[in-house]
C-alpha cells in the first residue's frame, strides 16, 4: 500500500511550498505560506502558535480535510495530494474530540479497524488492548455522554491509535482539561508516543506543554513557520522576537554592535561595558547599528551595585512561590527583569535600590529584524 | 392556601380543556356513536342501535339473500392501497428529502434561511389549486404528454391520469415538505466534525452516510415520516383529483358514504376504521425504530 524505499531516509512527512489560501480576491485569506517541513519517523513533533496561525490548517492539510493551494505533501515518500482522508493511514484526535454519540466506547475505538474491513476477532482484541493503553477496560458499553472530559479524551485516543496508523495527528486535545487533568494526560500522551512509536504530531498554543513534551518543535505566525528546532533551541536561542516573546518570558534590550566575528558580536551595554553575544541564523549585524538582542530573565544574576555588567534600579518585586521576578531599570531607561530561586530568609531588594547586574556569559543572541 | 392553588390550576388549564373536549374528542365521540346507528332514509341517522355498520365495513351481504356474506373486496381493496400508497409516499419523500434537508444543511448559515422559506412557498397555495396544476402536468393533452410527443419520443399520450402512479405523484409533491423540515431541523444539530471523524477512521462517504449521519439523523426521519404517512392514509383531495374514482383511498370512500351513499353510520364506521389503522401504524413504526436505540435517552 505504501512504498516502503523510503523507509531509510527516517522522514515520515515531507511539506514543500506548501500555501493555503481561503476565498479569492480582495477577501482571500492566507492560511499557511510557503510551508517547509520535514517530520522525522516516530518523533514527537509540534506545532505551536497563537490562534489564527494556521497550525490548525497545516494539522488539517496533512490528515487530508484541506487541500493545499500550492505545494506538495509526501507521507513516507508518497505523494498524498488528493488524496482523501480516509485512504491516509493517519488518524486525527480532534479538539472536540469527535466521539460517536450514538456509540459505544468499545463501537467507538473498533470503529477505524471496522472501516478497514478487519475481521471481528481482530477488532475485539485491538479494542480490548487499546482500552487497556487508556486504563478504560470498565467503560467499554458506556457511550460517551456518559464519560468525564477526561475519560472521552482517552477514548478519541484509543480511537485514533486502533487502526495503528503511521501518523497520529493531535489538534490541541488537552485545552478541554482542567491543569491537573491536562499535566496526567501530558506524561500519559508521551508514554503512548514512546510505547507506540508512531509520529506524534501535536498542535498547541500552549509554550510549556510543546516544550515539555516535543522531541522538536516548529512555531509558526500567520501562516508561516518562524523557527524549527528542538526546545532547548527554541528556548535557548530563538531568532525573532515573536519567538523569543511567544515562549517563556525574555528581557528584549536594544544595544549597539561594536564587532562581529562570524557567529558572534560584540554589544555595547548601557553604561558602556561591552560583552559577547550569539547572532541567530541569518542575521548579519553591521558594525555600530542598534540590534536587537534577548536574555531570559534566569540567565542574570543581581549583584553589588558597582561589579557585575550593568547598574540598575529595583522598579518591584514580585513573588511566585519557587522564584522571585525582580523588575528594575537600566541606566539608560530600559526595563529588565530577573527571576531569582527562592531560599528561605531571603530578602526581596528594596524598592529603588541601586544594584549591578551580572549576565550569564554566551546568553545574549542577537534576534533577526530590530 | 394549598386548596386554593389547585383550583386556580384547574381554572387555568379549563380553556385547553374546553379546546380538548369540545373540539378533538366530541367530534370523535359523535361518529363513534354514529358507527353504531342505522342510516337515516335521506342521509343522517336515526336513532336505532345496529352493528350493521361495522359488519358492512368488512362483509357485503347479497341483495337478494342477505344470509349470503362474503368479504367485502372492495373496501379490502382500498384498505390495502391506502396503507400501500401510503407507505410508498413516506417512501419516497424521505428519498427525495434527505438530499433536499442535506443540502440546505450544508449551505452557509445565512443562505439556508432563504432555501427553507423556498421550500414552505407551496404552502401558499391552495392545495387544491396545487393539485389541478399537478393534473394539468400529467393529462393526455398536458405539458408532459406534448413534450413527450414533440419530442417524438412516445406516439401516443401515457395514460398517467387516473392512476396510483397520478397519486402517488400528486401525495409525494403535496408532503415532500413535511419530511424535509424535520430532517434538516436533525441535519442541523448534527456535529459535522463526526463526519470529519468518520473519513478521518478510513470510512467511504457511504460508510459514513450509513454508520455516521443516518443513524445521527434518525430522529428526522421518525418525525418526518410520521408528519407524511398519516395525512397520506387519511388524504382526500389529491386522490379524489388526480386518481379519480378508479383509485380510490379510505378517505375518498369515507366521503363517499356521506354523500351519494348516503350511509351515515357506514362511513363513521370507517372514519373509525382509519384512526385504528393510524394508532396501529403509529405504533409499530415507534416500535420498530425505537428499538435498536432503545435505553440510549434512558426512556421506556
């Protein structure tokens, strides 16, 4: 059914050009643009974005709902353009979960393996391990407005993972869950994407939950693909300010270039220190222009006013329980922030303070655009 | 205090009461009691108790020997092509309808106003206007026949007046609407994204049809089915028109008995015969369709 040649290469999708545009003319709407990527076989794979970035889209041209206006979709090495839905050995976990109301759990999760013209025993096995996987083994004759949200959610699961198909496609299936519920499924999702080994592709608006779970992730605004890689590179070196702002929190400081050496730049801090910086892909800085650069509010430390890189003043202090974020002023009237771990009997810095800055070496990068 | 509530209730209630009464079961009492009277010499009733009527429904007793009885094959007969017709009607327009429901369901929400007011436009019409224009369609010397015949495609006029087909025909147009409301009203609530969800689980778009939308529709169908097959068994101006007295339904023979026939008593008999025919099927149909689902809205 599926040309196995290209089982080698290791790539379960590949998305070239690939461009939706809803309606025509002056009122058409571009939902993806020039889409690239490459989805490797059995990673866990997200794509993350604000509402109305097109991940969505992108999840829905993959499992067959949309056709791209442009571009081409191969699901290992094979051309799936028009290809309908249920001819792609890919299943969906919808948001809503989209479970048959008027069936059983069992009718439900045997339902993919029933359209595949499977036989009975095989169905009833399948049904009954996949039940089990979700720990729903007492559920099987309830339909599903009998079941939590939580419950329904390990349902759409199993449903999806029944006919095992090469490519799950997961569209925000935790936003329904309260927090405690939505960090159970969390592990519980990454446990059946270890125990399974099927391409896990997971679509999330929420930072944290793509970083903990994504072996690599894509984040994408209006319609385009802004940085691709794993999360320690999305966090630790993000590219454009919309990433460096979309995940985790960021300090944004505008400072002066004095030398760039391939890779690297030399900044000018206020007060006149100059300090290495990493320059993101495709970015090259000119020697005396005002870039653009980010540090995490973890990566600087508070230190005696007159040592440490920078002088400042405490603008506030706000309390979180394990850490503290300390808002302060640079010389020059830009703000900061640090995050410090909390220790018993520390002191929050007084309002109006003077205290120095130590920033942590390497952690500065110099984002594209200003 | 209590006391007091209760009768206000009663009061309250007393206008539907009197609706209930006078208007749905008086009437019904009144050709009950008919049913078991003997026909008057110039129409109406006189006010002797017979069981003739009732007999008559079902046997015929020979003029000269009224010892001799044999089945009335007659009023069998149009027993069996009201039920048939009937059955054929809600056949068909649930045929017709579920594209027609479907459709409208799947047009932008603000143009399916504008295709549910199109489909209740005949309502403005007499139906007895309706009905001659049907028959005017399908007469030896209609537009059909003169098209067919210009066309070359037949050499003579097809004999459609006067036939079950011209009422099955005349029924299927008048109650086509009743089944599409209550399938698009089921269309509406349906969930799409379980279609999605069903294409998405490798079903074909029959298999989707038949596992997915049909068994989510199925409330549609009974009220639609139910709002078609009735009026059909008890339809009178559609078969009077376009079958004539050849195809003759219970409701033509019932009005039958009180007009030339002159037989009071024998067409309250079969008024009565007709509301038992439409409870039974009432029934049955609710048996039936209820009983798969049976237990999944935890009613009995």
């Amino acid at each position: 059914m599926v040309a196995d040649g290209a089982q080698q290469s290791g790539n379960e999708i590949e998305i070239q050009a690939v461009s939706k545009v809803f309606g025509q003319g002056a009122t058409a709407f571009h939902a993806l643009t020039g889409i690239d990527l490459t989805i490797r076989t059995g990673e866990f794979f997200t794509l993350l974005g604000p509402s109305g970035c097109g991940k969505t889209t992108l999840l829905r041209v993959i499992a067959g709902f949309e056709h791209p206006s442009s571009g081409q979709l191969r699901i290992k090495g094979q051309d799936v353009v028009g290809q309908a839905p249920n001819r792609r050995m890919v299943n969906t976990v919808f948001q809503s979960y989209a479970l048959f109301p008027h069936m059983t759990v069992a009718q439900n999760i045997g339902f993919g393996l029933k359209m595949l013209g499977r036989p009975r025993s095989e169905i009833e096995t399948t049904t009954a391990e996949m039940m089990r996987l979700v720990k729903m083994e007492a559920m099987a004759s309830r339909k599903p407005a009998e079941l939590s949200g939580g419950q329904q959610q390990r349902v759409a699961l199993a449903r999806a993972l029944a006919p095992r198909p090469r490519v799950l496609l997961l569209d925000e299936p935790l936003s329904a869950l309260d927090l405690k519920l939505r960090k159970e499924m969390q592990t519980e999702l990454k446990r059946l994407q270890v125990e399974t080994g099927i391409t896990f592709v997971f679509v999330t608006h929420d930072q944290e939950e793509a970083l903990t779970m994504s072996d690599r992730l894509a984040v994408m605004s209006k319609g385009r693909i802004l940085q691709l890689g794993s999360p320690h590179d999305i966090y630790h070196a993000p590219t454009e300010r919309f990433v460096a702002d979309f995940i985790g929190e960021t300090n944004f400081l505008s400072l002066k270039v004095i030398t760039v050496q391939g890779r690297g730049a030399d900044l000018a801090l206020p007060g006149g220190r100059i300090v290495p910086a990493r320059i993101a892909e495709g970015v090259t800085p000119a020697v005396s222009e005002a870039v653009s650069a980010v540090i995490r509010p973890e990566q600087a430390q508070l230190v005696e006013a007159g040592t440490g890189d920078l002088l400042a003043t405490v603008t506030g202090a706000v309390f979180f329980g394990t850490d503290t974020h300390i808002h302060l002023t640079l010389e020059d009237g830009q703000a900061f922030t640090v995050r410090r771990q909390n220790t018993i009997g520390q002191a929050d810095p007084e309002t109006g303070a003077r205290v120095g800055l130590s920033l942590m070496p390497g952690a500065l990068q110099v984002l594209r655009g200003s | 205090m209590k006391r007091d509530s209760h009768r206000w209730k009663w009061i309250l209630v007393s206008p539907a009461l009197v609706v209930l009464i006078l208007a749905a079961s008086g009437p019904l009492l009144i050709v009950a009691v008919y049913s078991v009277l003997s026909p008057g010499n110039m129409g109406g009733v006189s006010w002797d108790f017979s069981t003739e009527a009732w007999f008559r429904v079902f046997f015929k007793r020979d003029i000269f020997d009224p010892e001799n009885v044999t089945l009335n094959a007659d009023h069998l007969a149009v027993f069996q092509r009201t039920l048939w017709l009937s059955f054929q009607t809600t056949v068909i327009c649930a045929a017709l309808g579920f594209p027609t429901a479907w459709f409208i369901a799947t047009r932008p929400v603000n143009r399916r106003m504008i295709w549910l007011f199109l489909i209740t436009v005949p309502f403005w019409t007499n139906l007895l206007i309706r009905t001659f224009a049907i028959q005017e369609l399908i007469r030896n010397s209609g537009t059909l026949n003169t098209a067919l015949l210009w066309l070359g495609l037949i050499d003579k006029p097809l004999e459609l007046m006067y036939t079950d087909f011209a009422v099955l025909l005349g029924m299927s147009y008048v109650f086509l609407p009743l089944m599409v409301l209550p399938l698009y009203a089921a269309m509406d609530k349906l969930d799409f994204r379980l279609v999605e969800a069903g294409y998405d689980l490798y079903a074909s778009r029959m298999q989707v049809l038949w596992h997915v939308i049909l068994p989510l529709v199925k409330p549609g169908f009974i009220a639609g089915s139910i709002l078609v097959f009735i009026p059909s068994i008890g339809a009178y101006v559609t078969p009077r028109v376009l079958g004539g007295g050849r195809t003759m339904m219970l409701g033509n023979l019932i009005g039958l008995q009180f007009g030339q026939g002159r037989n009071w008593p024998l067409g309250s008999a079969l008024a009565m015969v007709l509301l038992v025919i439409v409870v039974a099927a009432l029934v049955f149909y609710l048996r039936i369709t209820t009983r798969e689902t049976g237990g999944r809205d935890g009613q009995s």
